[in-house]
C-alpha cells in the first residue's frame, strides 16, 4: 500500500428530497487500498459509491480523487473517467454490442486508441477474465458470471485506477459467484484501488484492507477485517454478521 | 455464505408417464388442407360457407375488373359500347405513363429511370455481408444522393454547384461498386493502393487521404467527362406522378428520422429552452391536420423570406411535410427512448461516454430497433399522407388519376384509375413492411 490518497471524502451529505441517506460520511483511502462495505439494505452503500461515481449529486461536502475535487463539469467528468470504473449488480452491458465491442467502445471513442489496437488491448483483458472465446457472443447469449467478467473487462479497458463494485455477485446463481470473486481477487492483487460493496464475507476476510459497516446512511465501524467481523464494537454489526452468515 | 442448516423436504419419487407417440408429420398441399380446414365436420362446415361468402362477394367484382372488362378502345364509348357492365381499362393504359411520370416530357424520362437507378444501386451494397461500414453508405446516399438526383431530374445549365456535389456523389458510387468488386476478389481496396505514396510525405492519417485523394481523383475525372453534358430543363411544375410522390415521400421519410430524434432528444432535454421548444413544435404540428400543415406552408413560408426570392412549390411542400412527419416520429423515438432501462445510462457514463457518444452508440440504436415496426408504420403512412399534396395543385400519383376522368376521351372514369394506383400503393407499402418484418427477424437473432 502506497501512501498516497486516492479517494478522500469529507462532510459528506446526501438527501433524497427530505429523506437524509448519507450523513456527515468522511473516509480517505489511500491507492492500492481494498475496502469492503457492507451494511443493512437501505443504508446507503449504493448511494455511497454513486456519489464518488458521480451518478448521483451530493448537497453537501467533498469527494476529491486523487486531489482532484469533483465538481459538476466536464473537467469532473473527465477525471472520473480516466480515474474510475463501476461495476453493477445487474452488469447493465450494451445488449447491441458484442462482448468485443462492449470492451473496445470506450477505448475507440474516448481514448482515441487505433481500433486494431484497442481489440488486441480488449482481447488480452477477456483472456485475464477468462472468457476470450466469447469475444463474439452477444451478452443475451452468456451466462450471468460471464455477463459480470464481461463488465469488469469492460471496465478494466479504460484503464482505472479505482474500481467501484455495486454488489457484483448478488444477482448470480452460488457457482458463478466464485468465478467472478476469483478475478476481483486477481484485481486486488494486481494493485487495484477498489471499493466493493458486497456481502461475501469470506472475500473481505482474504483480501479487505478495510471493512465499512455502514447503518442507516452512518459509518458506524471501519477497521481491519479481524476487528469488524470478529470483534464488532457495536450490537447492530454483530447482528447483522449473524445474520448474514447464517443464510 | 452459510451452513445449509434448513431441512430439505422429503423428493417425491419420480414416476415417468408413458411417452406419446410421435407426431404424425403432415406433408404436402393436400396433407396441410386436410389438417388445418378440413380436421373434422364443423371446421368442414365453417371452410365451406366462409368460401362461399368469399366467393359470392369477390366474383362481382372480378366478373367487373377481368371478365367482362374492356381492354382495348380509344375512347370511354367504345369501351361502354362494347361492355357496359364491365371495367374499362384502355384509359388507364393510355395514361399510364402520365401516372407513373406526370407531365415529364417523354423523351426526358430516361432521366428518371437513371436517377431512381442509380438510387437503387446505392443501396444495394447495404445487404452485402462483406461491404464495412455500412453507416457511411447510408450516409452518403443521403447527402450526396440528393444532389444527383436533383441535377438530373431538374437539368439546366446553370447549376455549377449541383453538378459538382453530383459528380462527387457518382464517383462515390463508382468507386464503392469498384472497391465491392476488389473486396470479392480479396484484393485491397483502391485508396489503399494511394497508401504507400502518400505514406512518404504524411504518415499519419495515410490510410484516411489515400482513400479522399482516390475520391477527389475520380470526382476530377467525372467532372471533365461530362461536363459537355447539359440536360434541357424541367422545371418541377412539370415534375408529377409516382414519380413525384416517391419524391416527396423518400424526402420526407429521409429526414423525418433525424428531425424526430431531434425533436425526441430535445423534448427530454434539462436544458429548458430546447425543451419547451421541442414540445411547442411537436404539439402544435401534431394537433393540426396535414392539409393545414400543407396550406400554412404554401402561404406561410413565402412570408419568411425577401419578396424577390421565389420559392418553388416542391420545396415548401417539402419543408412542411417533413416538419408534420417529424413531430410524428419524435413521439415514436420517445417511446423507444423510455423503453430503456436507466441501467444503460448509468453503464455508458460510467464507462466515460458524454451525452452525444451515449446517444449515438448506446441508447438510439437500442430504441431505433425496438421502434422498427412503429417507425415503419409511420413511414407507410407518410408514404400514403403524401397523396394530400394534390389538394394544393402538385401534381402527384393523385391528381394524375383524377386527371383521367377529365381527360375528354375518358371523362367520367373515376374507379379504374383508382384501382390502378390502389394496386401500385399496396405494392409499395406490403414490401416496406415485409422488409421490416424481415428487419426485425434479423436484429432480434443478435
Ligand atoms: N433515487 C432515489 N430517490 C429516492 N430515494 C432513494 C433513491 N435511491 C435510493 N433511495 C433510498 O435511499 C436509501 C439508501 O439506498 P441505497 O440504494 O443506497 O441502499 P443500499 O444500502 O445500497 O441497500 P441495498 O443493500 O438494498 O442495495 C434507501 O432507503 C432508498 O429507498
Ligand atoms: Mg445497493
């Protein structure tokens, strides 16, 4: 882990018209660090990682990437998009595309890489995600797991520095889980900044620098995996853990 | 994830039923009769008498149309004198060609055939499977095609412009059906044969000038050939028929396209001027009948400009009726836009596409394909809509056709002609929405 911060949020506020989701959120991470979050549904995780995509607007405080402070112009935009790559829980893939042309679309047309190149660069990303031979293929045509590594790929060809995970296996059946798990866990190790909101606790246990526990919009518990799954310090995670772990 | 601590209940054994027998396949003609009409007695019955209700209503008709029409007479007399109770055909025959060509001069006609010909062909390359970049075809036959076909339809001499977007257009044409030719045979294409030279002074983009250089050579090539060539005038007074309505129409479902998705994008615009701008124009056209639409711009537009620029009558008829087609096809766009999943959206800016990338690459394409068969049934209904033009003294396909029962050799025949251009419409309409059934067949297999 380096040293140098790659997202800082502070005096983060968020309200849906009069309905508070994120109060007073202050959090830095530094590069290469892997944080997991997790949380009750309706707590705000989602919302979270939509404002630190610029999805969604926050009303009040700051979220800075890599010292850049998001604002809402193009300049942000272009900061996001050099900078940051997100996952979905229902990978939302251009179903009029190709798997190829899923991953080459943003290279071609933002980065303004050759095309050979940019199917070459996109070729090499599939095979790490273990689906080159299904370059071709239509995404109605793949399974959900392969649906999922597609979007990494896709993601991945932008080349981020920090990648946001929106519960990327909560839509997919218990065998493709791990497929999809084994390449964010490759991406961890790899030196990826990521953000994972998710449920898979054994994923936080191996590869979590830090695991959030977030509660009705609050941080209520950040610490090294062995603290917050192990010892919480507060009743709501331990139940919650319980909870989870159970089913 | 857990230890799977909940009970299962207890299987139920499986008991296999015994399997039918295999259909029974039913082949031929007189196989697939008996199984769809005659399967048992009522649907006997019911084949029966509904066959011979259609039969009592048609024959009338066909004793009138075929049997006992007249096909051969010089004038609408002869033709009674010879059958009263049937069709008389010879003077739609006779005005066929003013059907089909409006007032064009005759020996000027092969002008037209050339023109729609020549349209054709640029299309054809659209289902090659081997031809890339279909889009660009597209494309330039809606620019550039404009043009040609102006210049030759039209004619005159002192139209410089016209000829030489004319000459660029026919040596895009040229050299696409050339490079077709080469990309068969395997061979490269022509401008990568300008490659390598022009790879010498630029490399950069070599590829990209080898092609223009290739294009620009032939457009230079085209230009001396013809330019003795002058094409005596028509003017568009004269201009009428299918011809005419194909005119109007193809213009029309050309730009009804862009101008809806326009009018589409700007009605959900969060930039308030182009909202309220959109939806004002969509409204307002919508709300009022074609033929106003079509008077307002006869009487209206010459309004706009300097008096002594005079408009002809073609142009306005133009404007208005693909302003009235676009207001129509926005709504159809908007639908196909609501139609995708917010998902998309939150994908394409995620991956770093602005509002026009994510437009053009993700969202249009996705509502334009579930909107083909709306937007089909737009285009054949503008193709019909146009007919109304007649009413403000074009004279199109329409006008032709009332024009026979005036003609003093066939005064009073109104329900031949009618019939003539009943059949040529539906042949129009039944292939433009064959071709998207077709279309759709295609794109739901991706
Ligand atoms: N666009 C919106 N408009 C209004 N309220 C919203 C909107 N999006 C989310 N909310 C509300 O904000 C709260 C937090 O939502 P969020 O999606 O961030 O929760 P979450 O922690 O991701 O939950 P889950 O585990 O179910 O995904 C929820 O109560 C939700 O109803
Ligand atoms: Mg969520």
């Amino acid at each position: 882990m380096s040293e140098r911060t790659a997202i800082e949020i502070s005096g983060l506020n968020k309200w849906f018209d009069d309905f508070h989701v994120l109060k007073d959120i202050s959090l830095t991470i530094l590069e290469k660090e892997i944080i997991v979050v997790c949380g009750p549904s309706g707590s705000g995780k989602s919302t979270l990682i939509r404002c630190i995509n610029h999805l969604e607007k926050h009303q009040e405080g700051s979220i800075s990437i890599f010292g850049e402070k998001l604002e809402n112009d193009k300049k942000s935009a272009d900061i996001i998009r050099t900078n940051v790559g997100m996952l979905f829980q229902n990978f939302n893939l251009f179903p009029h595309l190709t798997v190829l042309e899923n991953c080459t679309l943003g290279p071609i047309w933002l980065s303004k890489i050759p095309e050979v190149k940019a199917i070459e660069q996109s070729i090499v990303l599939l095979d790490r995600v273990g689906i080159a031979d299904l370059a071709a293929k239509y995404p109605g045509q793949i399974s959900g797991g392969q649906k999922q590594r597609v979007a990494i790929a896709r993601a991945l060809a932008m080349e981020p520095k920090i990648m946001l995970f929106d519960e990327p296996t909560s839509a997919l059946d218990p065998e493709m889980i791990k497929e999809v798990l084994d390449v964010m866990i490759d991406l961890a190790e790899s030196g990826m900044t990521m953000i994972c909101v998710t449920h898979e606790m054994q994923f936080a246990q191996q590869v979590a620098d830090r695991v959030i526990f977030m509660a009705e919009g609050e941080i209520v518990e950040i610490g090294p995996p062995e603290q917050v799954l192990k010892n919480p310090k507060w009743d709501r995670t331990s139940q919650f853990l319980e909870h989870i772990l159970s089913h | 994830m857990g230890n799977q601590s909940i009970s299962k209940p207890e299987l139920l054994e499986f008991i296999p039923k015994p399997s039918r027998l295999p259909a029974v396949p039913v082949d031929g003609f007189i196989g697939r009769l008996k199984k769809h009409l005659f399967s048992n007695i009522w649907n006997t019955l019911l084949t029966v008498s509904v066959f011979t209700l259609l039969f009592m209503l048609i024959k009338p008709f066909l004793d009138w149309a075929i049997f006992d029409a007249v096909w051969s007479a010089s004038n609408r007399r002869e033709c009674l004198n010879a059958s009263p109770d049937g069709a008389c055909w010879p003077g739609v025959i006779q005005w066929f060609n003013g059907l089909i060509y409006g007032r064009y001069p005759n020996d000027q006609q092969w002008r037209i055939n050339l023109g729609f010909g020549l349209g054709i062909l640029w299309l054809v390359p659209l289902a090659f499977k081997r031809v890339e970049q279909k889009i660009l075809i597209a494309l330039s036959a809606i620019t550039l095609f404009p043009f040609l076909a102006n210049f030759l339809f039209l004619g005159g001499s002192d139209n410089q412009f016209n000829y030489i977007v004319a000459c660029v257009g026919l040596a895009y044409l040229l050299i696409l059906y050339i490079n077709i030719g080469l990309i068969y045979l395997d061979r490269k294409i022509l401008g990568e044969y300008l490659e390598p030279l022009i790879g010498r002074f630029y490399q950069r983009r070599a590829a990209l000038l080898g092609r223009l250089l290739c294009w620009l050579t032939v457009t230079v090539l085209l230009a001396f050939l013809f330019q003795n060539l002058t094409l005596l005038l028509v003017e568009v007074d004269s201009w009428g028929g299918l011809f005419l309505t194909l005119i109007i129409s193809g213009f029309s479902i050309v730009m009804a396209l862009p101008i809806g998705i326009l009018l589409a994008l700007g009605r959900r615009s969060h930039m308030p001027v182009f909202r309220w701008l959109s939806i004002c124009t969509i409204e307002l056209v919508r709300s009022v009948p074609l033929i106003t639409v079509l008077f307002m711009s006869v009487t209206m537009l010459p309004l706009f400009f300097p008096n002594t620029m005079e408009l002809n009558k073609l142009v306005q008829v133009l404007v208005a009726v693909c302003v009235f087609a676009g207001a129509y096809m926005a709504e159809t766009v908007r639908g196909g836009l609501q139609g995708i999943p917010p998902g998309q959206f939150e994908a394409a800016k995620s991956v770093g596409l602005g509002y026009w990338y994510t437009m053009a690459f993700i969202i249009l394409p996705q509502a334009l394909r579930a909107m083909i068969p709306n937007i089909v049934t737009s285009f054949i209904s503008l193709f019909k809509d146009t007919t109304l033009v007649s009413i403000i003294g074009l004279f199109d396909i329409m006008l032709m056709a009332r024009n026979i029962s005036i003609d003093k050799n066939w005064l009073g025949l109104h329900t031949e002609p009618l019939i003539a251009i009943s059949i040529l419409f539906f042949i129009f309409c039944y292939s433009m929405s064959q071709y998207s059934h077709r279309l759709e067949k295609k794109l739901k297999n991706k």
